[in-house]
C-alpha cells in the first residue's frame, strides 16, 4: 500500500499502474537496502528486538513513511533510531528529505512481519530469605562500594542522607511517600538510592526484626526497556505483577521518562498501585518535581506529594572529608596541601573529584612515589586545566593593586618597599593558585623574575596566612573576588 499522494508524480499527472510498480519496485529495493545497513550497524539482536517489525509505508513527496505496529515501538525507534534512518535513506534516495515513523503495519512490499517473541528480562527484584541473606533474582548488581558506610555526609547532602536512611531502616513505616531525591550530576543521587537497596536487600526490615523486604531499583531507562520488551512478548501482566508485588520500588533517572509517554503512563499506574497499597517508592531525578516540566502535571503532583529531598552542590568543606575518606580507604598517603588543592580547583561534583583522587593514586603506586603538590599538578594537568577558573595573572595583579592603592605598573617594577613587595607577593601567590601557570611562566610575568622568586612569594605568603589573621582575611577576601 502506498500512502496517498504517491501515485501522483512530481509533476502532477497520475502514474500508470505499470509506472507505479516499477516505482515500487525501486522504492522496495531501496527500502531493502536501508534496513540491511541498519541491521549491520546496529547487530542482529538489537535489530530484531527493535527493528524488525518496521514496513515501509511509502514515499509521499520527500517524505518516506515507515511505520510500526505499537506506540512504544514507534517511540522507541523514533529517539534511538530516527537520526540513522533519515541519513540512510537521504544515502540511498536523493529526493527523501525525512522519514515519518508511525503507527500502523500496511506493509509495503515486504508482507506482514512475523511476530516476534522476546523474553523480557528479569526485574530487579531483591528478595531475601528468611535467614536474612540476599537472594538476588537479577542480573542488575548493586555496586557494593556504594553503601552509606561510604557515603560521606556534609551540609549539602545531610537532609536527602537522612530521608535515605529512614526508608532503609524502616520500609514499611517511613512516614512519607515517594521520598524524591534530587540533585546536579555526580552529587551522589545513585549512590544514596544503591545503599538503601544494599541495606534491605542484606539487613531486611530492621524496625521489624529483619522481616525481608522485597526490593525492585532500576534506572527509569531500564524500567521502559523492560515494559516495551514485555508489551512485545505480551507479558506485560507478568510484568506488572511483579512490579506490583514489591515492597519497595525505587527508580533511578526518573527525567528519562520525559517524552515517554506510554511508558510514564505505566510508571504512573505502578506508582499508584504501590502507594495504595501501602509499598514504598524512592525516585531520583536531576531537578525538583515541578522543574520537570515535560513529565505530565498529574506525575509531577504525585511525586512531589512525599518527601523531596535536594542534593545541593559540595562545599570546600565537604570536598575535603570526602577526599580524606577516600585517601584512607585506598590506604595511600595524600598530603593535606594536595587534597587542599584538589578540593579548591576541582569544584564541579564528587564524581571528577572522585576521579582525580583515583588518578593520583594510580600513578602512585604505578611509580612507587609519593603523592606531592607537584607531581599533582603534573599528572592531573588535562584535568586542571579544565577546570581552570580562567582568572588570567593580570586580572589578579589589577585587583591586588587596588587593593592596596599601588600601581599596576609595580607588578612588575624592581621596587622592593614592603609597601609594594608585599601586594607583588600576594598577586604571585593567587597566581599560583587560581591559574595553571607555573612558576617559571609567572616569575616571567611580574617583571621576569626568577621562578625561585615566586616559589618565595608563595611560601611566605601562606607563612602570613598562617599567623596574621587580618592578612588572611584580606588575602581570601581577594581570592573570593577573583573566583567570581
Ligand atoms: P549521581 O547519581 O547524582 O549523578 P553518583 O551517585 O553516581 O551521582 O555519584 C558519583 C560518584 O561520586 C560516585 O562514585 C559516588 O560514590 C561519589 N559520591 C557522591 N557523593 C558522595 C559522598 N557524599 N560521599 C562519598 N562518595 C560520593
Ligand atoms: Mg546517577
């Protein structure tokens, strides 16, 4: 079948059933070719789990029509392979502009697709025996350094730590529900929602003398996989069932869901089923329920009618105890001046300061040397200079010298009254360490002095900060200025 308007030619005359054949004829040809480079490119399971019930509807202008036989089909292949598609028939037919994917099987040259049964994979259900140990009937493995021996608290995170230790030590009497956890990339969202799986699944109900709890934790993508991959080979009962027989339901990444209509609809019916029937549910998601405009008003409501909890972004306070956790346990000995250092440049979430830590502590023990503030620099260079404030030296020499009402010019004079050497020596030491200048590159630009000179500046400086508070007050003072 050939969507209306394809039998009609460019030019406007009717074709000729002769001409439309042989119009489909090439179309199906080409329509043959696009599916076999998809098929190579994307491997014959995904192929056949996703792609194989696809039919071309027909050509209508520009426009190729290929269609799916269900919704969820239909939205599954338009996100994951909508781009491809376009660029592949672009490839094969020059007049092809876009390619509608929709609902519907008239299949066009290549009869009804066989139906095609997929087993759906194992919901992440944790179960526990009555003795107390974990049976997991999964293949999704929690990842055990994430527990909350590990997680470190601070002021940013001690709310949403809280809220996660309560639902883990009493389940079935949390006193909100869903509690909703939120917060930036990286700032422990996975890994608080992993260690409340990990304590039910080994310690069961604590508040009920360790009566087992059922727990199913999945990230929302997984959740839509496994609900399309039902609806496919027509478990979706089986799939609901299950879901709705948990004790705790607990999804991860709960933004994936924007734009899924289908599958949000289905969340939302679990949802629902487990709250009315007293279940508790724990969702994650990288904004506040009503900043997560594109999931449906009725979702929003109902997720935010618990407990939000938010992860605010990391203090410098709590970037330090998290680096000393995480020296300790690697066993390595970090000095302070280096986790002082990570924990000033690497500002942006715990993951990227997790990794830098990680870094320095492979090439410590690849070189069998010692952690130190210079190999630092070196081996984390990429890393640093990323994160480079990108407060450049003459930026901080022109705030230094207001500061103190000297002129600029006396950056990089030879004068050495204290009046003037002191501001220099402060400018070099920001420079240090607000840029990623070395000490040669900075002696050069205060009037091409010595690199000794500045490793001087620096150490003197630091000695000030140490004994006159008043001086430190001014010094972080600046600091704070050229930061922002
Ligand atoms: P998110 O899911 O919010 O993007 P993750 O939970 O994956 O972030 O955290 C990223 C990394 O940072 C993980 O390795 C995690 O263990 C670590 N992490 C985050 N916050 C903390 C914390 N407060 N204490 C210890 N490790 C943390
Ligand atoms: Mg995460």
């Amino acid at each position: 079948m050939v969507a209306d308007g394809a039998n009609i030619d460019r030019d406007g005359s009717v074709m000729t059933t002769g001409q439309r054949s042989s119009d489909e004829l090439y179309l199906t040809a080409q329509w043959g070719r696009v599916r076999g480079r998809l098929q190579s490119e994307v491997g014959d399971v995904e192929y056949r789990t996703w792609l194989r019930q696809m039919s071309l509807g027909g050509l209508n202008g520009d426009e190729v029509t290929v269609r799916l036989p269900t919704r969820f089909l239909r939205d599954w292949v338009r996100t994951h392979y909508g781009d491809r598609l376009n660029a592949l028939w672009q490839a094969e037919n020059r007049r092809v502009r876009r390619v509608d994917i929709r609902v519907g099987d008239g299949a066009f040259g290549d009869g009804p697709a066989e139906p095609v049964a997929i087993a759906p994979p194992p919901i992440a259900v944790h179960a526990v025996s009555e003795r107390g140990d974990a049976r997991a009937e999964t293949a999704v493995a929690l990842d055990p350094r994430f527990t909350f021996e590990c997680f470190v608290v601070g002021k940013p995170n001690e709310f949403a730590y809280a809220c996660a230790r309560r639902v883990a030590e009493r389940p079935a009497s949390v006193g909100f529900n869903p509690l909703f956890l939120y917060g930036g990339v990286g700032l422990g969202k996975t890994h608080l929602m992993n260690a409340i799986a990990w304590e039910l699944t080994r310690n069961g109900d604590a508040s009920r003398g360790g009566a087992p709890v059922s727990v199913a934790y999945m990230s929302a993508e997984k959740f839509m996989y496994r609900f399309i991959a039902a609806i496919r080979s027509q478990s979706t009962m089986e799939f609901k069932e299950q879901l709705r027989s948990v004790d705790v339901l607990m999804i991860d990444d709960l933004q994936f869901l924007i734009g899924k209509d289908a599958t949000q609809e289905e969340f939302f019916h679990t949802f629902n089923a487990l709250v009315d029937a007293g279940k508790q549910i724990v969702v994650s998601a990288d904004k506040s329920p009503s900043d997560l405009s594109g999931l449906e008003d009725r979702v929003r409501t109902r997720l935010g009618c618990g407990m939000v909890a938010d992860l605010h972004a990391t203090t410098y306070e709590l970037r330090i105890s998290i680096l000393e956790a995480k020296a300790a346990r690697a066993g390595v000995a970090v000095p302070g001046k280096v986790l002082e250092f990570l924990a000033h440049k690497i500002t942006s979430n715990v993951r990227e300061l997790e990794g830098a830590l990680n870094r320095l502590i492979a090439h410590a023990n690849l070189f069998g040397r010692a952690v130190t503030l210079e190999a630092t620099q070196e081996v984390l260079h990429d890393i640093l200079k990323a994160h480079d404030r990108r407060v450049t030296i003459e930026e901080i020499q022109r705030k230094v010298a207001e500061h103190w009402n000297i002129r600029l010019t006396d950056m990089s004079s030879a004068r050495r009254a204290r009046a003037v050497a002191r501001p220099r020596q402060v400018a070099m030491y920001l420079a240090k360490q607000l840029t990623s200048r070395s000490l040669p590159e900075i002696g050069r630009r205060f009037g091409n002095r010595d690199h000794t000179t500045v490793m001087h500046a620096v150490s003197r400086v630091a000695e000030l900060i140490e004994r006159d508070a008043a001086f430190a007050e001014d010094v972080e003072l600046l600091r704070r200025m050229l930061e922002n």
